[in-house]
C-alpha cells in the first residue's frame, strides 16, 4: 500500500504555480487594487481554473501591467498549449512592448490552432507588412478575406500590397468594393489618392484627400475588445489621456493626466507624458520643471530620461549647456532600454542641434533599424544627407522610405532634391510633383525643391558634382 501511494504520487501532476502578483499594490489606483486582488484569489483558491487565469492575464493587458500579463499567460499556455486566444494575448503583449518579432512568432502559433478568427490572420498581415516581409502579408490578409469576406481589415491589407507593389488599378479594385463605406472610409480615400497618384491622375487624387483623416481607426476585434473591457479606474482614465495625445489634443490631455498624478505623484509614465505634453503646447519651461523634479528621485528612470531629452530638443532657445544636459540624459535612456527607437531619435535630434549632422544620420538610421514602421527617420536622415551634399547616399534613403510608405509626402520631395542634384532632372520634377498631391507635404521644404528644380531647369546642370 504504501509502495502504491509513492506511485501513486509520483504520477501525480504537479499544481499549477501560483499567479504573479505586483509586489507593490500602493503604486496603482484602489479600484484596479480590488480587481487585482479578487481575481488573483480566485485563481489561488482554484490553480486548475483556467478561465480565471486567463482573466488575470487580461486584467494585467488591459491595465497595462505587461510583464505580469505576459507571466500569466504562459502559464497558462504551459497547461493549454494549443489556446489559440492565449498565443493571441501574449503576441498583443509583445507588440504593446515594441517586440514585433516577438509577436509575429507568438500570433503563428495562434494561426496554427485557429484558421476561423479573421483578425488573427490580418493583425499577422499588418505586422508583417510593417516588417518588410510583403509576400508573406499578401498570404495572411487573403486567408483574412476568405475567412472575414465582410470585415474590412484584410482588404486594407490588400489594398496596402497592392500600392506597394505599383500595382495601382489592383489597388482601386479593392478600394472601390470594400474600403469606401462606414469607418474604414476616409482609410479607404487615403489609399485611393495613393493609387490615383501613381496612375497620374492629380485632379482624382486630390477629391479623394479631401476625404481622408488621420485619426486612428480601431478595427473589429472582439477577442481585444474583451480583453480591454477589464480596464480599471486609473487606467480607463489614462487610456481616454493616451487617445488624446495621439490625436495631439495635449490641452484636453494635460488635466486628465494632473488628475491622474495628484493621486500618483510618483508615477514617473504619467509624470513624462506631462512634461512632453506641456512642451507640446508650447510650455517647455513648465514641461521640464515637471520632468527635472521627477529626475532627482529617478535619475536612471527610461521614462523620464527619455522625457527630458526630448522636451530640451524640442526648445527652440535651448543652450549648448541644455543640450549637452539633453545628450546625458538621452545615453542614460538608451542605457536602460537599447532597443528604443524613440530614445534614438531624440538622440538624433539632439546631435543635429549640437551640430553633429553625421552623428544625427547614424541615429536617425539606427531608430528606423529598430522600428521599421519609423520611416520618417529615414526622411530626416535624407534630408541631413541633402544637407551635407551626400546627394547619392540621399536618393538611397529616400528611395527606402517611399519603398516602406509610399504616402510619406516629404520622403517625395527630399528623392526629388537628391535625385535633380544628381542631375536626374525630369525624375526629380516627376517626383516633386507627386509630393504635391499630398495635404501634409511641408510647403517650405517643397517650396525650396521646386525653387532648385527651376534653377537647375534654367542652367541646364547642376553645382555640386555627385558623391
């Protein structure tokens, strides 16, 4: 009997391990507090209730606890390993982290155990379309549409590819049948004024813009949709905050984030978001002097690292003694999270006001390496090269962002300077002229590319050899 019993046991599987909690509960709000603590008992008192840790791991998602959210999920994929829903959750929390290669590795497990859910296939294709992997894009977003024929997610998509690929009329047919009705429409103008550009019709292109908009649009998800729904006090507060700096709305930003900090003064995400949103409207002043007081407590604190580099590069009468300050504290953010593209365009933002423009290049370059979605570094950096007279390294980066984004307005006028500099003229007005079919074209840049065109035009060559 006894022999049986130690058998017995030692087949026995393990219980599962009990949830991740945060170790301290003071640093949020008392309402998620009450959630946290109901949720993670429930799942202490049963450890094999798979919904509930399931719950926790959503609660922690939505309330924007990221490594604990990704801690329980895992555990609960080490008991269900083929939860296509789990594989999803942890690829959304990947992706919240900036970890896009994280998140395509974790969201093709999803796809492996779940071929009916049409936004596991889409957000696939959006990802990896930011990541450059296009053929493999086009097969998600088709197996999106055969799943979801109504949704239009997997359409835009196709549409995207199609624009990518110079595939303009392909483009309009998928616009005109899926993307110009509810929602998604002004998305679905913004694409059709791409298309109408490369088939050379300006006067199309132009009526379709007017019916654009660059606000975010949040496609049918509902398993996300879900998931969010266990937002919590402070959080739902922020998340509504987030919206508006999106959008650039920093006045309607600023008092929900002072409400925010009078009950957590210390939390250093709210306190920088504050401090670059005074900045934004104009206060650089007041957004330092928030940033500086939360600096003297958390001097290696990403966040505010990151916060004040960015406000003093963005100060007009900032001195050379506030922007070597803002390199300081741009190294130490780059120290504690390498893999920011952010921090690396402040940095190249800082190098170009200390008049270190190939410095500046390097980062700007290393920024976009690090986010593929970041093409308007990649522009930035051509410019600089423009600058320097570096023209053929130039055309090379302008032609990588109009590769990447095709709508990216000035990423037209600065292949254009390069390209006429070059003395590739016709090109260069051919590609300026595109730019001037789009509404966020900077005049001034433009302005000056259509002022050297017309000079070079007239002289028939231009001054500077090539590189």
């Amino acid at each position: 009997m006894v022999a049986g019993a130690l058998w017995f046991t030692g087949d026995e599987p393990l219980p599962p391990p009990p949830p991740p909690f945060p170790a301290d509960m003071s640093i949020y709000d008392p309402t998620l507090v009450d959630v946290l603590q109901q949720t993670a008992q429930h799942v202490r008192d049963d450890p094999r209730d798979d919904e509930m840790r399931m719950q926790l791991g959503m609660v922690y998602e939505a309330n924007q606890i990221y490594p604990l959210a990704e801690q329980t999920y895992r555990q609960h994929l080490d008991r269900n390993p083929e939860d296509a829903r789990s594989w999803y959750r942890l690829a959304m929390v990947h992706e919240q982290d900036g970890l896009i290669e994280k998140a395509i590795e974790a969201i093709r497990h999803a796809v492996e155990f779940d071929n009916k859910y049409a936004p596991i296939q889409w957000r696939l294709g959006l990802w990896l379309f930011d990541a450059g992997r296009i053929d493999e894009a086009y097969t998600a977003f088709i197996r999106a549409t055969e799943i979801g024929p109504g949704e239009p997610a997997g359409w835009y998509g196709l549409a995207r590819i199609a624009l990518a690929r110079n595939e303009p009329r392909r483009a309009i047919e998928i616009i005109d049948a899926h993307l110009l009705q509810g929602d998604v429409a002004p998305r679905g103008y913004q694409l059709l004024g791409r298309a109408h550009m490369l088939l050379g019709n300006p006067e199309k292109a132009k009526a379709a813009f007017t019916q654009t908009t660059t606000d975010r649009l949040r496609w049918n998800d509902p398993w996300t949709t879900h998931a969010m729904s266990y937002q919590a006090g402070a959080t739902a507060k922020r998340e509504l905050a987030t919206r508006y700096i999106l959008k650039r709305d920093f006045q309607k930003a600023i008092p929900i984030l002072e409400d925010l900090i009078k009950d957590k003064p210390d939390e250093l995400p709210l306190l920088s978001q504050l401090g670059r949103a005074y900045a934004a409207i104009g206060q650089p002043r007041r957004g330092r002097a928030v940033l500086d007081h939360a600096w003297k407590a958390n001097r290696h604190s990403f966040q505010i690292n990151y916060g004040l580099a960015e406000v003093i590069a963005g100060t007009p009468e900032a001195t050379q003694h506030d922007l070597d300050l803002a390199l300081m504290y741009v190294r130490r953010a780059i120290e504690s999270n390498a893999s920011s593209s952010l921090a690396f365009t402040a940095k190249a933002m800082i190098q170009f006001r200390r008049d270190r423009p190939d410095s500046a290049i390097v980062a700007f370059k290393h920024a976009f390496e690090l986010d593929s979605r970041r093409t308007d570094q990649l522009v930035n950096a051509g410019f600089i090269e423009c600058d320097l007279k570096h023209y053929a390294d130039a055309r090379v980066t302008f032609e990588t962002a109009i590769s990447r984004s095709p709508n990216l307005a000035d990423a037209y006028v600065g292949y254009g300077i390069a390209l006429a500099e070059l003395g590739q003229v016709d090109e260069a007005w051919a590609a300026v002229t595109r730019a001037q079919e789009f509404e966020s074209v900077d005049r001034r840049r433009l302005a000056i590319a259509l002022k050297r065109l017309e000079q070079l035009q007239r002289t028939g060559r231009p001054n500077a050899p090539p590189r």
